[in-house]
C-alpha cells in the first residue's frame, strides 16, 4: 500500500521537534502494512491514529489523520496530541517557538482552523447524503496536493490554510439540477474556474493602474487585490460574481465581473460554512436564507426561479 504525505503535513512535522518527520516515516511504514489501524473521526472518511511521543527523543505526543483510498494512503493532518483534560497553555519562555524560530502557537492555529473546516464540510455533506443525494453527488472529489501547489504557483500567492483544506475535501461544485449547495444557490468554484476568474480580475486591475498613472492619489481605482482568492460562484454555470477570500484579512468578499464596489463580507470561510451547515441542520432557526428540496436537490429560497417556486419544499428538519 502507497503512503502519501502532504507537503505542509512534512512542514508542520520538521517544526513539531528534531524527531518528529522520522515518527512520521515510521508510522506511514505502519500504515503500508496495516491501512485500517486508525479508528474513523468526526470527518467522514477521515481516519485518525495517534503516535506515542515518549518512543522518540524530540517528538510530542501526534495526532494524524489520513485517507484511505483502493490503492493508497494520504496522510493530511498532523497536530501536537493533548490528552483530555491536560492543560493547553504553553509557557512562552520554553515553547513559544522552535527549533526554527517558527510560532508553534501559528502551528496550533492552523491544526485547529484544518479540524474546523473538516466539521463544517463534513456537517453539509452529510446533510446532503441523507436529503439531497441529487446535490451531493454534484460534488467534485477532492483536489490533490499537486493540483493545489500548481494552482498556487499560477496565482503567485499562498493558499490559505483553511481554503487548502477544503480543496482538499473537495474540488468544487458542479450544481444538484442547476444549483449550488451553499446559500443563496451559490456554488464552490472549481479550481480552472478560480484560477480564470483570478487572472480576469488581475487585468481588470491593470487597465485601471493604467488610468490611475494620471489620477491624483485620491481618485485612483482598485477593482482587485493580488490577495484575493475566488472562492465562490454565484451559481454551477454563472460566475457574473461570488465570493473571495482575502488571503491577507482571513475574511470573505464580494466580487464581480463588473468592478463594482461590494465590499468585504465580515465572515471567515469557517464562520460561513459553519452558519450554512447550522441552516440545513436547525432551518427553524435560519435567517439569511431558507433551505428546501426540488427532487432530490437542495435549493435555497432566496434565489429560486419564481417559475420553480410551486416545486419547492421547504425544509423543515
């Protein structure tokens, strides 16, 4: 059985401790001979084994989680392992930063941030199986690493952790019957479709710093940010607008074709997928939209076709 290990997943290991990668190697060894040692986590599909720190010199405590496919292994997530009820609270003096001089508190963010984006998802797509296997099944599979790290390399800036992540879950939204499965009838992008809509906007940004060279300071024009990352399409075959995730602010945008001024969304793309996931999970609670079904597909209220509307059910848990 192949083992496969991310490449952020062999980063966050080498600023985990000295010994930490060859835990690592040792337990992707393991796993070639044994695939089902783990047992499932809270993310569908998603296995989870820990590594006793104490058999190695410089290497806490792991917690590692991985994905088993047919003919191999990726491992995907790695974070320090706190026993339950131990204290969380890391003394800045001796732990602060590592070996490298890296934040091993940046480290622990991006565990937990990676752990949050998985519930989320995994709460949508789980709701999406059970009632609308007509929208679930729209889903693309997730990107691979070498997909992310190419489109990366396209855009010319980081990716996210947190849009890492779901990329990593999946790759974008092909529409349930013509709709999106997040509010609004929105759709998660695909990545050729970021990477277009992203070089779009670039130049869209460049013929305005054309006119801004005999503009005063005051009256110059952004359109677009370098740092701004397309996430979301307003629908599976309509990408007039959406949104964006600033990969400087951490918040969400929104965008359009037309450079006109939306402003920023005050929304994490955790925080977003975590109130989606609380609308099909509680609707009577949902204010900013309603979910409802149309043979088998999830469609939200607010941006039905009124010529639909007599075929909508709402959703009522």
């Amino acid at each position: 059985m192949k083992v496969d290990i991310q490449p952020d997943v062999r980063e966050i290991a080498a600023r985990l401790g000295a010994d930490v990668p060859y835990a690592l190697k040792a337990l992707a060894g393991q796993l070639a001979d044994d695939p089902d040692m783990g047992r499932p986590s809270e993310v569908p599909g998603v296995l989870t084994v820990t590594v006793d720190g104490g058999m190695f010199d410089d290497c806490p405590d792991l917690s590692v989680g991985y994905i088993r496919e047919p003919d191999r292994i990726e491992i995907r997530f790695l974070e320090a392992h706190v026993p339950s009820g131990a204290s969380t609270d890391v003394p800045d003096q001796e732990h602060g930063l590592d070996q490298g001089g890296n934040q091993v508190g940046d480290l622990a963010a991006a565990a937990v941030t990676v752990r949050e984006i998985a519930a989320a998802w995994g709460r949508i797509t789980r709701w999406l199986k059970d009632h609308a296997p007509v929208s679930y099944a729209a889903l693309r599979a997730g990107a691979g690493p070498a997909a992310i790290a190419a489109l990366e390399e396209d855009l010319g800036i980081r990716i996210p952790v947190e849009l890492h992540s779901l990329w990593l879950l999946t790759a974008g939204d092909e529409g349930g019957n013509g709709w999106g499965c997040l509010p609004g009838n929105r759709a998660l992008m695909t990545l050729d479709a970021v990477a277009a809509t992203y070089r779009l906007k670039m130049e869209a940004q460049a013929d305005e710093d054309l006119s801004n060279a005999d503009r005063p300071q005051e009256e110059q024009v952004t359109v677009w940010e370098a740092s701004r990352i397309p996430v979301v399409a307003l629908g599976p075959t309509d990408s007039t607008s959406g949104l964006y995730l600033d990969a400087g602010s951490g918040y969400l945008g929104r965008w359009s074709r037309y450079n006109e001024d939306s402003g920023e969304v005050r929304d994490t793309l955790v925080t977003y997928l975590e109130e989606a996931a609380d609308m099909l999970e509680a609707p009577a609670l949902a204010t900013g939209d309603k979910p409802g079904l149309i043979e088998g597909a999830l469609v939200w209220l607010s941006s039905i076709d009124p010529a639909q509307e007599q075929r909508w059910r709402p959703w009522t848990g």
